[in-house]
C-alpha cells in the first residue's frame, strides 16, 4: 500500500535542528534566520563519512596504476581517492585525466595537483554533460571512486558507452551516534538525504512524530520520509522556496503569526 502525504502542521516554532554539520561561516542564512526571526538553530551531522582502508580497497581488486582516467562526482570523493594514493605510496603520473561532473568538482583539484585543463575535463552538473565529455575519449582506462552508496546513474551512462571502467568503495556513509539526544525535542527536522532519515529510525526506533515537524531537500528524501510514514510539513525545492533556510523562514514566519 502506497503511503499517503498528509498536511502539514502549523505550529509555533521556537527550534529547529539541522542535520548537517556546523557551518563555518559566520555569514551562513542559517545564523540569519536564527537572528532575524529569534528561533533556536542547531547543528548535528545525523550521517558522516569514513575513509575505506587501503586493505578494504585493495580487496576490490583494485590497482590504481591500471587506470588512466578518473571520475569524480563529488569533492570527498576526490580527497578519499588522493588520500589512498599517498597511502598507497602511489605516485600517481602528471598523465592522469580527470573527468569531474562540475567545474566546481573540478577547481577542488587545485587541492592536489596543479590545474591544467588539458589533464582536467567537467560537464556542467548533469549526467548528459559528463557523458558528453567521457564519450570523447573511449579507449580510456576509467576509475570511479565513490561511497558505499553508489547511485545508478552514472555506472548505467558508462555502461550504454561501452568504456572500461571499475567503481570502487574509497569511503563509506556512517550513521552517527545520537543517544544524546533521546530527550532533547526540537519543534522541526531538517534533512538532506535519505541517509538522515535512516539515522533518524536507527537512533530512536519507536520515534513518534507528533508535532514534530519534518523539513526535506530534495526528492529522495521526501520519498524517505514518506516511506518511514513522516508527515512532510516543509518541502523543499517548490516553486515558492529553491533553498532550506528560505522555507523555514517562509514557514515560521506563517506559523509565529497565527500563535501569537
């Protein structure tokens, strides 16, 4: 039976965890909101990443010098690759190329290697854009370094453009301990993947929603949300909010209003 999406509940909100880690800007919308519209704001990272062994790696089948050409779909993914490297003892060649699925993915290079856009290719966010760039060069030898949680979209592109290539575990999403939190209540949740969701149920299995409210980003989350039988009050992208913090403040301030 399909779960069902209920109506959101407005109530005066006073708090609000986040879970996400700190930021560390001083200039964060999140530090605005808690000002402008005097609510408590709070941090947690409710998932984190861990670094695979060069064992665990190594495990895969894995040698990094049989691979001429490396994808990147994210910058941990980048800092696991080049951190197994070095513990690999790894000199990896100035031959290399790197295929990063945005120019923003790409510029976090400069990190490790010089920038040279004849070794360094981008597409422009999209699946499309990086097939578009990785067809160009099908004789290459290609690695994936990506998390426990590999999404299909990209190992199904190489697939269709018949490359070599291999995936590979660099580094694994944890779910992090929250038992400190069993008696703190926050009047909203925010979260931004399903992996949050699942830590959420992991942490506190009999976890009663209540007037609790849940805010989401993006589709795979909600559908998480949905799943575990959440009442979804704050979704995020909509036509009315394209940010988290631009939601909630849309929301509070609805939701202030009607209680004073």
């Amino acid at each position: 039976m399909k779960n069902k999406e209920t109506a959101p509940v407005i109530k005066k909100v006073k708090s609000i965890l986040v879970s996400q880690p700190e930021p560390t800007s001083e200039k964060s919308p999140y530090f605005n909101l808690s000002k402008k519209l005097k609510v408590k704001v709070d941090f947690r990272p409710f998932i984190h990443v861990e670094g695979a062994t060069v064992k665990e790696v190594r495990r895969q089948k894995i040698n990094l010098s049989d691979y001429d050409s490396v994808i990147f779909t994210s910058r941990t993914a980048i800092d696991h690759y080049f951190r197994i490297a070095e513990e690999m003892r790894y000199n990896i060649p100035n031959t290399n190329r790197y295929f990063c699925t945005s120019e923003a993915i790409a510029k976090y290079l400069v990190k490790y290697i010089v920038y040279r856009k004849r070794r360094i290719f981008f597409g422009d966010g999209t699946i499309k854009g990086l097939r578009d760039i990785i067809k160009k060069y099908p004789d290459g030898k290609f690695l994936l370094p990506s998390s426990d949680k590999l999404k299909p979209q990209v190992p199904e592109m190489l697939n269709e453009l018949g490359v070599q290539w291999k995936s590979g575990m660099f580094f694994k999403t944890v779910i992090s301990d929250l038992s400190d939190l069993a008696d703190v209540y926050y009047d909203i949740l925010v979260f931004f993947s399903p992996s949050g969701i699942e830590s959420l149920f992991h942490n506190f299995p009999d976890f009663k929603q209540n007037d609790t409210r849940i805010a989401v980003f993006g589709k795979n989350t909600y559908q998480a949300a949905i799943d575990r039988n959440l009442r979804v009050d704050i979704r995020v992208p909509s036509p009315e909010n394209r940010s988290m913090t631009q939601a909630l403040e849309n929301y509070i301030k609805i939701a202030n209003k009607r209680q004073r």
